[in-house]
C-alpha cells in the first residue's frame, strides 16, 4: 500500500509515517523545509518529499517529485493553529494565512494527486479538528483556526461526493486533544494513541456515510 502524509516531520503527521511502515506500507512523508523526525528514520520503504502546501504544483513539477503512479491513501494532515486569535486582536492576515494552509492546503493536494489516488481507487483522510464544529464550540475565540478547520469539513464533504465516482473515498478526522507542539504537549493523549485511532477509522471508512466527520475513537463529531 502507498500512502502519502503532508506536514510528517513532526507530531501527528510523523505518527502516521511511523505507523504504516510498520504496517509495511511504501510511505511518502512531506515536509516543509526542515525534515525534523523524518530524518531519523531508516527505512528503504520512506521516501521524503519537499512540499509547502501552499504552493501550487502544476503537472511538470509534480512529475519530478518522485511520487508513486498508483496512491493508496493521502493523509491531508498539515495544519497551522495560528497567533493572536481574539475578536480583538485577529487580523485578516492570520485570517487567510490559517485558511490558506488548513482548508486550501488540504484541497490543493488533493486536486494534485487526484489521478494517483483514482489509479488506486484510493482513500483521501482530511485533518480537521472538534474546533471547527460549531455545535461543539462553547468558548469562542480562535477565529482563523475554527473557521479554517469547519471550511474543510465543508470541502471535504464535497470532495467525498465528488470523487466517489472515481473510486476515491474521503473521510474527515478529529485527532483528539494530542500532545504536540500545537498544543504546547499539553493534550489529553498522545501521538501513538490518536493515530492508532484514526487509522483504525480509515481502515473501516466504509462503515461510515460517505464524507464523515469522525473522532479519534470513531465517534461521529457533529457539525
Ligand atoms: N494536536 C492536536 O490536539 C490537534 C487537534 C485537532 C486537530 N489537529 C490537526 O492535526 C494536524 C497535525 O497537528 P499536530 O498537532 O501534529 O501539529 P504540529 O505538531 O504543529 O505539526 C504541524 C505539521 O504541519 C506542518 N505544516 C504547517 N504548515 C505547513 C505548510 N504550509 N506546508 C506543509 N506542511 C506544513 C508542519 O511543518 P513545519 O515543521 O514545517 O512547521 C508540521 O509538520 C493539524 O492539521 C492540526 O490542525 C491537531
């Protein structure tokens, strides 16, 4: 199985990596700039990819990063939590930059990979967070953060319709109040247990309705 994991230099996202190739999976780890975790790992089965999700990739380049024809499973995790996020202090700045790496990140990738992952009939997993329900939303603040993440659960549940007659699945993930840098490693769980959790989840995708929005322990968060 190939599976492909955007942001895998650390936390949750080098989890992943760590997982399936235990799992005995051919894993591309995508890394922004510094390979932090990746680079420790010794494994003919990891292959590291420089990729900002920022940026937009057009055909010729993405031919040239050493991607596998055929994907298995793209795990949309990247993600920024962003500074300075009261009704007082969050600028438009921070505003579009979250979007643009939490939402648009997520979308890009997938539009990129698209004809690898039809190739396999393969399964997109997008990153987002309880923080972007509003049903769950009791506290307020962190406008860029929750307004980024619910816009994926939005895109992501487009995406599940839209792709479904290429074969592809998409479902939606809650990670769970992880300790990693984002939370200053001050979570409720850690790293092993939320992947093991999500990728349980993904492993039974087809139990749940096409575009779910799931938690770590497979309850359904809703929106
Ligand atoms: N931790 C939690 O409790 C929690 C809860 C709910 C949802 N999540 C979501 O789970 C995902 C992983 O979170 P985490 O806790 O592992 O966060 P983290 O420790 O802060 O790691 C974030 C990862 O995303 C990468 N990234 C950021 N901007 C990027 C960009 N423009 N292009 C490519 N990679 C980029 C980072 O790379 P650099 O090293 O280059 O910055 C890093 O690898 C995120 O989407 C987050 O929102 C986390």
């Amino acid at each position: 199985m190939n599976v492909l994991i955007t942001g895998a230099n650390r936390g949750i996202g080098l989890g992943f990596v760590k997982y399936y190739l235990n799992q005995g999976c051919k894993v591309w780890g995508c890394y922004r700039s510094d390979l932090g975790g990746l680079a420790d790992i010794e494994s003919s089965d990891l292959h590291t990819v420089q990729w900002d999700v920022q940026e937009e990739k057009r055909a010729a380049e993405l031919a040239q990063m050493g991607l596998p024809d055929s994907l298995d499973l793209l795990i949309n995790n990247a993600g920024v939590y962003g500074a300075n996020q009261s009704f007082e202090t969050v600028t438009t700045e921070t505003m579009k930059t979250v979007f643009d790496i939490d939402c648009l990140g997520a979308l890009r990738v997938a539009q990129a990979l698209k004809p690898r992952i039809e190739k396999a009939r393969g399964t997109i997993a997008n990153l987002s967070s309880k923080m972007g329900s509003s049903d769950d939303n009791s506290s307020g603040g962190c406008y860029a953060y929750r307004a980024a993440k619910a816009a994926l659960v939005i895109v992501s549940k487009s995406m599940a319709i839209d792709l479904a007659e290429y074969g592809i699945q998409v479902i939606t993930l809650h990670p769970g109040w992880v300790r990693t840098d984002m939370t200053g490693h001050g979570g409720l769980i850690d790293v092993t247990q939320s992947v093991a959790g999500m990728t349980d989840v993904i492993h039974r995708i087809d139990e749940y309705e096409r575009g779910a929005f799931v938690a770590f322990d497979g309850k359904i968060v809703p929106y």
